[in-house]
C-alpha cells in the first residue's frame, strides 16, 4: 500500500509569491507526525523522487563523472558494457586509467564485467580513514589492501587522484588495473589439469524439477560441502592431484573404501577429503599441518616434494603429481578419538553427566568422568562414541579406561562395563548391538555376538590405566569416509547421524551396595582406539 507523504509549507514571515524568503522553514510530515524540519533560504521549486530515482540519479551523476574525466574514458565505456551506470550509489569506485586498461578487450563481455565488479566496493571509503592500511571488499567479494601510508595505495597501486566526492559516492582514480584473481573454487573448476577431480565434483550433480512450478533447478552436494572454498573472506590451501596422482590414489584406496551403494564414490570422497587445509600452506617447510579432516601432514617438505604453489585469491593451490599421503603407509593409520571431544553432547550418553577432567600430573590429555544422574537398578547408563573414517579393512578396537585411583588414592574399585558396537554390515544394513561374547560365561572371546545371554562383562583395573581390547581382528565390510569439510562441521562430533560406526560403553555394575562396595559406577574414559591390523 502507498505511503503518502504531505509536504507542509509553513511560511514564518510574509506571504510567498514567486519563493520562500530567507529564514522559513520547511517541514515533512508522514501519517500527521513531523519526520524532518530544516531551515532554508530560497527555494525556486521542489522535486520530489522515489527512493530507487534518487539512487538512479545520483549514480547518474557519478556516471557523467567518470565519464567527463579524459583519463577514464575506457573504464566509463566499461561501465555501460557492463550495465553498470545505476548502480555507482553509496560505492567507492577505483577508476583505473585508460592506459592501465588498454590490453582489455571491450567485445570480451564477460572480461569487462569482472572488471568493473573487481573495482567498485560496497562501502564509501575515503583516504582520510584513521588507518594505515585496512581490507577492502569488491562487488565481487575479492578483497584487496588499501593504504594511506606511505601515499595512498589499493593492492599495491598508486592512486594518483584520491576522494573525488560525487554525490554520495567516492571515486579514486587508480594508475594500474587490478587483475581478476580466481579462488580456490574458481581454479579448481576452470583451470586444466585436473579433469578426474572437476568430473568427480560434477558427478555430484542433481537436476530436480518442480513438480508445480516446472521449474529446473541443479544441486550438488559435495559443491555444497566445498562451499568454503569460494568464499573470499577463508584462507586455505588445497592439495590438487594431476589426473596421474588421482589415477595412482584411485587404485591404492578403492579395496579400503568398499561401500554399499558405490564403492568408486566412496574412495574417490577419500581421495579429496584430507586435502583442505587453513592458512597458507609452506611446501618448503618442516611443519605439522591439520587438514580439515584432522589428518596430519608431517613434513611437507618430504611429503610434497615436486609440488607447486599457486596463490589465489583466498589461499594457495598446491598441484602434485603424486599423492604420498595416500601410500598404505601414511594413510591406513591408527584412528583415536578423544572422549573429551564429546563430552558435551547429551545425544551420545544415557542417565550419565559428564565433566572434562585433567590429570593430576598434567602430562596426558584430559579424560572424561562419567557420573549416573539416578540411582535406579533398571536405568542402562551408557556412554557412546562416533568413530569417522573408519576403512574396509581388519581393525582391533579398543578403550582406554582411567582408574578411580588418579582423583582417590584410596579408592582402588574397577569399573564393570559391556561394549556394543554399531556399523554396517556386509548386507548394507545398519548393526546395532553387537558385542563381544564369552565363552561359557566367563573366557571372553573378541569376537561379537548379538546373542544377549553371551554378551561379556569387562573388568578393568581398579590402580592403573586399562587399555581394554573390546574386538579382535574386527573386519569392517565397508568404509565410513566422512568428510569433514568446514562447511559440514566435523561430523563425528556435531552431526553423529552421518556417521554409522558406533562404540557404545555401558555400565554394568548394579545398584546393590555389594556391588557399589566392589565396584565403581562412576567411570572413567579417556578415548577409543581403532589399530588397523597389519
């Protein structure tokens, strides 16, 4: 619905003729209430615009601007190639001069416009800003460094002309063009050499129509994953494989990576998913680098010989010819997940609270007590841990406990638990509660059993850590690659649902004082070990 805005002169002296004298006032009302009062001189008419024609007009005018200016004849023709003289509103246009821009071709459209977006920015900007350098941020979200000392400078470009106010725009005229950097999601879909990984990320594509509209839209889930990698304001270096190094780590991972619905997706997942990392990358250097997946590069020196970097625009591409991580002996490694990294989620434990404690002597990593939140006799008390990246191969898994003893000398009670494990079968169905059973109710055996009258108890030491081996020689039918992108958060600790290998550790001690007197319902964990078996 319009809004109607009344416009009330109200003449302080005289009678107004052919204009208001000096000394009036003028007023604007809206629904009866005054929203702006101002004194003014002399007035010949009023003009009143919409707001999108006063934004219009006004770009107008830093349009004629530029395009008055002999220097910036080229970057004034660019502008209306790009369709751009509307939209120089409340921006900082960095004007470069026309002999910085003489190689571009004006018939290459595409060109141009990334020009012109890759010099306006979305905020006013003048060199009279209390900063010695500051971030500038484009239409096109690239970032570059504006300086006001010594001189004024924007990506290391002298501005030989600064703050050309203009209506309520600020044009700064700029010696040098500032060329279109790709990003990281840029180069890997548009630069040649790694065509396995640009088809393994279009794979992923999905059309969907409407079934209302008849509207056809694509979507792309591993592109959503690697959304972080177009964003302007992340830094990160990624590994790229040549189409060689994707082939030679293909065929390395793909026994390890059996899955139920496409084993090849799956190993390809394995392939990309430890090759994002934060920061800028030094493949020169001796340093320990986390990847998004918690994999450790050791040594990138070693590890990446024969690579080279690219900078982009928000970090570096690292293109290898051979992937070394993805060796058996780099990659198929012992999986360890902390339980103070899980402590927090009430979704993983029942009838427990938990609390992250430090050991006393300050040496190891902190572990995790579990305290019953009732005393009832049929409440199951459990706590249970998502375990990523688990591969199609034969691992021995077990739990590290910590005594009572290490907060209570004199408390030497063991804990009494049962472990069942969840996964996916080689039916492609997902297991739960399989355990290890005993043999004739007492000899544990490593192997597991759904069977609920032969599920083992595990006793642990009552004085001294426990490394309790819960399978042996467990053989997992598929692999469980997660991502681990930050666009997706780490899904074994935030999002257990994309995660289907489970280890769940229940409390077996009863609530009769016997038991209490012999035994602790208050346990202890410090993490869960996966070993793969040689």
């Amino acid at each position: 619905m319009k809004k109607t805005l009344f416009l009330l002169l109200l003449l302080i002296t005289g009678v107004c003729i052919n204009t208001i004298k000096a000394q009036d006032s003028l007023f604007f009302y809206k629904s009866g209430k005054i929203i702006y009062r101002t004194s003014v001189y002399s007035v010949d008419s009023l003009t009143y615009f919409s707001p999108k024609d006063y934004s219009t007009s006004r770009s107008n005018l830093v349009f004629e601007n530029i395009r008055s200016n002999p220097q910036l004849s080229l970057f004034a023709r660019m502008i209306q190639i790009a369709g751009y003289e509307n939209r120089l509103d409340s921006v900082t246009v960095w004007a470069p001069v026309d002999n910085a821009l003489s190689e571009i071709s004006l018939s290459d459209t595409a060109l141009v416009k990334r020009v012109v977006n890759n010099h306006i920015a979305k905020t006013k900007i003048w060199s009279t800003y209390p900063y010695g350098a500051m971030m500038v941020t484009m239409l096109n979200s690239k970032r570059y460094v504006f300086a006001t000392s010594p001189g004024y400078s924007l990506g290391g470009y002298t501005i030989s002309t600064p703050n050309i106010f203009i209506a309520s725009s600020v044009v700064h005229v700029l010696d040098g063009y500032l060329p279109y950097t790709k990003n990281i999601w840029e180069y890997i879909m548009q630069e040649p050499g790694h065509d396995l990984l640009k088809a393994y990320i279009n794979s992923h594509n999905k059309t969907v129509i409407n079934s209302s509209t008849g509207v056809t839209t694509t979507t792309n889930d591993l592109a959503d994953l690697l959304s972080f990698t177009n964003n302007e304001s992340l830094t990160y270096s990624v590994l790229v494989p040549s189409d060689e190094a994707w082939t030679d780590a293909y065929n390395k991972l793909l026994p390890y990576c059996a899955s139920p619905d496409n084993q090849g997706d799956a190993a390809k997942l394995a392939i990309i998913h430890n090759n994002f990392f934060k920061g800028r990358m030094n493949t020169a250097s001796d340093s320990i680098y986390t990847s998004t997946s918690g994999y450790k590069l050791n040594t990138p020196k070693t590890m990446l010989d024969g690579a080279q970097a690219t900078n982009v625009s928000n970090g570096n591409i690292i293109n290898v010819s051979h992937l070394k991580m993805y060796d058996p002996e780099y990659w198929n490694k012992t999986i360890k997940v902390e339980a103070q990294s899980l402590a927090y989620l009430d979704s993983l434990k029942s009838n427990y609270s938990s609390t992250i404690t430090n050991y006393l002597d300050g040496n190891s990593t902190p572990y995790v007590t579990y305290v019953p939140t009732t005393t009832s006799a049929i409440a199951v008390l459990y706590a249970r841990f998502p375990i990523p990246n688990t591969l199609s191969t034969r691992y021995n898994i077990y739990c590290n406990f910590v005594p009572t003893s290490v907060v209570d000398s004199l408390d030497k009670r063991p804990y009494k638990v049962k472990f069942y494990l969840t996964y996916v079968d080689a039916n492609g169905a997902l297991i739960n509660g399989t355990a290890p059973y005993s043999k004739a109710g007492f000899d544990i055996n490593h192997q597991l059993t759904t069977t609920t009258s032969q599920i083992a108890t595990f006793t642990t030491s009552g004085t001294a850590p426990t490394k309790m081996l819960v399978a042996e020689n467990f053989q997992f039918p598929y692999s469980n690659i997660v991502c681990g992108f930050p666009t997706s958060g780490n899904p074994a600790w935030n999002s257990p649902g994309k995660v289907n290998v489970f280890l769940k550790v229940q409390n077996a001690t009863g609530t009769s004082s016997t038991e209490n007197l012999n035994y602790n319902r208050t346990i202890r964990i410090d993490s869960i070990i996966l070993e793969p078996v040689q």
